[in-house]
C-alpha cells in the first residue's frame, strides 16, 4: 500500500510510514481503507458553501437593519411631523400691500430644508423654524370670483444637511376666497358728523383695483400706490349714505358702507371747505355762506370787531381765538324770524409753533405740579430728563415716561403728540409740553403733559 501523506511504498501490515512516521490507514474484514485524500476534497467543498452561506446571512442582517432603521426614523418623523414638535402651523397674516394671507410654519433642526415640490421652493431651518408667507389670493386664478374656498395639499421633503431626503406626510388645509382688501382713512369711523357741503374721502386699495364711489368709477384717480384721496358731496338732508365697492382680481367683491351725517336746518348754513380743523396760531379767521337775510352770531371766544355779514350774497367771516392748546370748539349759529336757529359747532387743534411755546413755557417746578395739576391745566411747560419707558395705554394713546429731577427721581408721564414717535429710551430729551391731568403708570399716578415738540437734548 502507499503511504497516503507522502507516497512512500509501505508493507500492508504496517502501522506507520516508514518514512514519514504517519499513523496509516487500516482495513478489517476484508473492507477498504478510505483514502485521505477525497475526503481533503469534500472539506474545502463544504467550508466555501458554509462561507458562502455566512455571507449571505448577514448580508441580509445589514439589509434587514438598514431598513428596519430607516423604517424606525421615518416612523419617528411622521409622529414628530403630524402629531408631535415638529407638526408644521399656519396662521393669518397682513400682507405689506393690504391683502390677506397666511404664514406656514415648519419646523426642525438649523441647517435643514423643507422643500415644497408644489411651490417649487425650498426653506432653510433656520433658529429652528423655517417660514413661508403667502397671499391667499395667490392660491386663486382668475376665476376666484365663481368659488368660495380652495382645498390645499403640500407634500414637503425634508433634506438634511448630509443630502437625506424624507417625503414627510402631506400638509393640508383650506383657504378662502379673500375679500378685496380695503382700508379707509377718512372717515374714521363708520358713521360721522360735518357741517361741510364736502367731506375728504380717503381710502387704500391694493394697487390694480377697480373702486366705485356711490356708482361712479374713479379708478383713474387712484395713485400707483392703491391711495385715493377725493371729496364727496354731504347734503344737509341727516343721513348721507356712501357705498364704496372694490374690485381686486383673484378677490371677492368688497362693498362698504359709510354714513356721513349732516344736520337739516330751516336756514341754510354752509362753512366754506377751506376752513381747516388745524391751527398753529392763536387765531383763525372762519368764513362760509348764510341764507340771504339772515344773522350770524358766534357762541365761542372770537374777536366781536371782526365779525362781517354780507345780507345780499349771505358770506359771512369772523376770527375765531382760542383759549388753550389742543381741541378748541368753534360754534356758531343762523337765526332769522320764524325759523329755527341753525348751528354748527365743529372742533380745531390749536398747536401752537415751537418760538410760540417755548416762550411761553414756564420752568419745571415738580412739587407744586404734582398738587396743582388742575388749576394748571393747559399750562406748557419746559421738560428736561431723561426718557425712561414708553408704553400704550388704555385709550391707545402713545406715553413717555421722562425723570424730570436732578437729584432724585420725578417722573411725569407724556402723551407724545410730536413728529418724533419713537424716541431712543435712556437718552435726555427736550419736551415742550401743556399739562393735561393725572396718568396712572405702574400703579401711581404722575402728571400727565401732552407734548407738542421734542427733540434730544446734552
């Protein structure tokens, strides 16, 4: 027989090769010993198909994982997406040009997008939030008229900022159709009083429209801003009601209604439009037209000499004086036999000019201020100290709050009537100011002075 490890001729009896000492195959009853060799062949055989087996297996492992993984962070995403921290929010807007809209808000982690495939735009995350303003005219065509609302649907993709893109779960809501934006001015309110044949209608549209004043179209006289400014007739009937109606594309109809009322008198009595509800002197001369024959006499402080009637035409004119700064009433009446006194009555801002004021302002004498508010009311004085806060108050009115002392604290509180409108808080100001009363500011009152003119001060 032959040695099976190294060839080597060996006698069939032995037990080991002569030559290389290895332990040789035996044979009983007459069976063939097996031979190594074939059975090397089978262990190779068998150990590749077990490698190859192996791999498979986790190659599906790693698959298996992957997605499971990716499973598990979308899963996690919806829930945080729909239902949890991230769930996009939408709220109403004002657009800078009137309109109606509404602002999107996603959120998630800085360096992120939110791509929108619909709008094609994409959103940086940014502070964690990343936010769209839209007009709700832009989800209309031209036919926005002929419907009520439109049914939206976003399907957002959230990129990070390794390049991973996740279609999150689709944000959907419902917007309707706007009203075509409209803001009036003048008047400012809905129903007002004049004494004037005319009243000033002033009123913003967004620019493009289509505006009717009581039937007439007066487009043309709209600015390329959407202003316009006109006058509308006021006859001395009561109620003079004024239908505005506006017309803006991928909008609805816009109608409003506006009431200007104008007392009747058996007299005729008309103040001239020139005369202004403003003045920065002291006096103002008023003048309009009286029915034929009749007489005019002033209820209000005006200089007697300057009081003039012409019975033929009715023009009348007088010099009305105001007593204090601010709101003064001017009130004056028509009286002929047998008829009704007609009156009207209508208010003018006296601001006096800064020369004006500040000679006549008195120094700051806080301690009798305080207690003598009242008798002092009207009374302008020089306020020097510095700004400490502003705040709205209750009426809406704009107030600064100024330290007026020099070695300890004394506040008083100014309603500012001045071009300067948001003074920087800290700094030392210069008001010239009349006092007007009491305000309550952090639970104590402090004098309370309207102030006409301000401006920083060393």
């Amino acid at each position: 027989m032959k040695c099976p490890y190294c060839g080597s001729v060996c006698a069939s009896d032995a037990l080991y090769c002569p030559s290389c000492k290895q332990p040789l195959p035996t044979a009983q009853d007459g069976e063939r010993a097996p031979e190594r060799a074939p059975k090397e062949k089978r262990t190779l055989a068998q150990r590749a198909l077990t490698a190859l087996a192996a791999v498979a297996f986790l190659a599906a492992l790693v698959i298996g994982g992957f997605k499971l993984a990716s499973w598990i962070r979308n899963y996690q995403l919806t829930r945080l997406y729909t239902r949890g921290a991230y769930t996009p929010t939408l709220s109403t807007v004002k657009m800078d040009d009137l309109r109606s809209g509404h602002a999107i808000i996603f959120y998630g982690k800085d360096g992120d997008q939110i791509y929108l495939p619909e709008m094609e735009r994409s959103l940086s995350i940014s502070g964690g939030v990343a936010r769209m303003e839209v007009a709700d005219s832009d989800w209309f065509d031209a036919n926005a008229a002929e419907v009520e609302y439109a049914d939206i649907t976003l399907s957002p993709m959230l990129i990070t900022e390794k390049g991973t893109k996740t279609e999150l779960p689709a944000f959907n809501f419902q917007i309707e159709v706007p009203e075509s934006p409209l803001s009036i001015t003048t008047p400012s309110e809905e129903r007002t009083t004049v004494v004037t044949a005319v009243y000033p209608l002033v009123l913003n549209v967004v620019p493009g429209s289509t505006v009717f004043v009581n039937g007439e179209d007066v487009t043309a006289s709209v600015d390329r801003s959407g202003l316009l400014s006109t006058y509308v007739g006021v006859k001395p009937i009561g109620d003079n009601v004024i239908t505005l109606i506006v017309r803006t594309p991928k909008h609805h109809e816009c109608r409003r209604e506006i009431v200007i009322f104008r007392q009747h008198y058996d007299i005729n009595l008309e103040l001239d439009t020139t005369v202004s509800d403003v003045s920065s002197a002291r006096t103002m001369a008023v003048t309009g037209t009286a029915e034929p024959g009749a007489m005019i006499s002033v209820d209000t402080d005006y200089i007697p000499e300057s009081l003039t009637v012409d019975a033929t035409t009715g023009r009348f004119s007088f010099i009305s004086r105001f007593a204090t700064y601010g709101e003064n009433i001017i009130r004056f009446r028509a009286s002929m036999p047998g008829k009704e006194d007609a009156v009207i009555s209508f208010a003018v801002n006296y601001k006096p000019s800064l020369a004006e004021m500040s000679d006549r302002a008195w120094a700051m004498d806080y301690e009798q201020l305080r207690v003598l508010f009242e008798n002092w009311r009207y009374q302008s004085f020089a306020c020097k100290g510095q700004i400490l806060d502003s705040f709205t108050g209750d009426d809406g009115k704009p107030y600064l709050v100024m330290d007026v002392g020099k070695d300890e604290r004394q506040l008083i509180i100014l309603e500012n009537q001045s071009s300067l409108a948001n003074p920087t808080l800290g700094r030392r100001f210069m008001a010239y100011a009349y006092v007007d009363g009491q305000q309550m500011y952090q639970s104590q009152y402090y004098p309370k002075l309207i102030a006409l003119y301000l401006d920083v001060t060393g």
